[in-house]
C-alpha cells in the first residue's frame, strides 16, 4: 500500500474512532459522568482516535489528512441513526455524497513536496504566534457578537488552534524520522499541547447556548482550512495542474462545507430522516404502542400528552421552535 492508502486507511480509522468516542461520552454524560467502564470506554477511543490522527499526518499531506478528519460525521450518521431508530433519509445521503466527493476531489489534486516535513525554529515561532493572534482576535470578537455568531466564532478559533496542532505534530514525526527523538523541539511540542487544550476548552464553550450543529460545522470546516493553507506555506504542499488546480479545491472545499453543514445538523437534531419521525408521530394509531416506540427521542410525547394537546388549542409557548 502507497503513503496516500496509508494516509486514508489511517484518517478513516481515526475518523471512526472519534464518532465512536462521542457515543461514548454522550452515553457517559447520560449516565451522569459515572462509571469506570464508560470513562474508560470514552477516553481509549479518543486517544486511538488522536495517535491514528498522528499516525495519518506521516503518509498523507495536512490538507488530505485534515479534510478526511470530516468524515467523522459521516461515521455519525449510521450511528445517529441506530441510535435514534430512524432510517437514513435522501437528505442525509445527499450532504454524505457531497462529502464524499469534495474529499475525493482534493486527494486527487494534492501533492506532496517530496521533502521532510521539517520545521525551523523561526518558522514555528512564526506559525505559533500567528495562530495565537488569530486565536485570541478571532475568541475576543465573539465575546460582543450575538450567540448564535459567538458560538461560530469560537468554534472557528478552535478549529484553528486543532488545525495547526496537527500541523506542529506532523513537523514533530518529521524531526524523529529525520534525526531522532533527540531532534525534537520542545517549544514546538509544548505549542502543541497548548494549542490543543486551547482548541478543546473553546469548542466546549462553543455549545452553550447556541445548539450543537453550528458550532459543530464552524469547528469542521476551519481545521482543515486552516491546517491546508498552513501546508501549503510552510511545508511547500501543492496542487496540480496550478491555478486551475486550485480553483477545483476551492470548489471542492465549498462542496465539502455543504456537505458537512447539512451532516452536522443531522447529527446535532439525532435524527437522520425528519420526515420519518413526523409519519411515525402522526399515524400514532397504528402502533401496538407507540409511546414505548419513541419514548427515547428528544421531544416524544405520551398518547395521553397528545390526547390533551387536542383538547386545549391554546398555544404553548414551549413548544415553539428555537434556533438551530
């Protein structure tokens, strides 16, 4: 198998082993963070999860490494749809497609430079102060904005603190295979464990009081920006075929956001078919018991719950919808 298979096979698998990791902890946090089992289960899936990460950056270039990382929503949605009793609806295979073939389009166009990816001590100063002015700037300003646009900006300033981690992780593997573990430089691995604790306190911030699917988009959709463009400057990764080239990534990255948009909706809401839960709420007669059937979906009502609905019309303000 060629670096690119290995890069792939590698992303996938850690792909797979992230949305593993959310059921895990949702399960975990459903239980009330209690449990050895569960703790355990959560946190060995998230490590595998970063160490195939780690392991990906060695074969493949940031930009097909990092956008691979999307498929993580794609593993949520078989998932989402175990989880909820929902079938996989048109909608949801339409945003998987779009994913699918923006990611395909960026690893045919990607080239690697050919050379070590070694980072000078000047250049991952460079690099790190650059994402902590971008980090803090972008952080700040979400602090005045509203809180839908609050949540999407600190998901963004995350996305580029975890973009640029990997980033300084792949510079790091390239020092050991270089010249050994005595190569590597300790503020560039210290930059590392900054920037990813830094990424993951803003993304927890990120979901308060404004839903799971923006900020889950935002914090998708930057880290592969971010750790592309990052590629490309200072470790010279290219794309074929020149400015027709780039202009063909640029469309599969708007491909890619669209699709991972409508995924992390989906994947926010728990269902994956919204069409089928509305039949299944409105031919409630024809369920041997159709209580016991939803009684673990977000928003389910008991037959007596719909049976007094009907006979108050007064509208009840709970039960309007709120933004996403």
């Amino acid at each position: 198998m060629g670096s690119l298979g290995l890069a792939v096979g590698l992303s996938m698998l850690s792909a797979a082993s992230y949305a593993a990791a959310a059921v895990a902890q949702e399960r975990l946090a459903e239980h009330g963070h209690r449990g050895r089992t569960r703790w355990a289960a959560a946190l060995t899936l998230t490590a595998a999860g970063v160490l195939l990460h780690v392991l990906a950056l060695n074969f493949g270039t940031v930009a097909i490494v990092q956008a691979l990382g999307t498929l993580t929503l794609l593993f949520a949605l078989p998932i989402s749809a175990l989880r909820y009793q929902v079938r996989v609806g048109p909608a949801s295979w339409v945003d998987a497609g779009l994913t699918v073939a923006g990611l395909a389009l960026i690893m045919s166009l990607s080239v690697d430079s050919g050379r070590p990816a070694l980072l000078s001590a000047p250049a991952g100063r460079y690099l790190s102060l650059a994402t902590l002015v971008t980090v803090v700037v972008v952080g700040g300003a979400a602090w005045f904005a509203g809180a839908r646009m609050r949540a999407v900006l600190l998901a963004g300033a995350a996305g580029v603190a975890f973009g640029i981690a990997s980033v300084l992780s792949k510079a790091v593997m390239a020092s050991i295979r270089a010249s050994g573990v005595e190569a590597i430089s300790p503020f560039i691995v210290t930059m590392v464990v900054i920037f990813s604790v830094v990424g993951y306190l803003l993304g927890q911030l990120s979901y308060k009081g404004a839903g799971l699917a923006a900020p889950l988009a935002a914090v998708s959709v930057t880290n592969p920006v971010a750790a592309a463009i990052a590629g490309v400057v200072v470790f010279d990764e290219r794309f074929r075929f020149g400015h027709a080239g780039l202009a063909v990534v640029a469309v599969a990255a708007v491909v890619i956001t669209w699709g991972v948009i409508g995924l992390s909706r989906r994947t926010a809401d728990g269902s994956t078919d919204p069409a089928a839960d509305a039949s299944a709420e409105l031919a409630g007669d024809g369920s041997a018991d159709p209580a016991a059937d939803r009684a673990d979906r977000p928003g389910a009502h008991t037959e007596a719950e719909v049976v007094d609905a009907h006979a108050d019309p007064k509208p009840d303000p709970s039960t309007e919808p709120t933004p996403l």
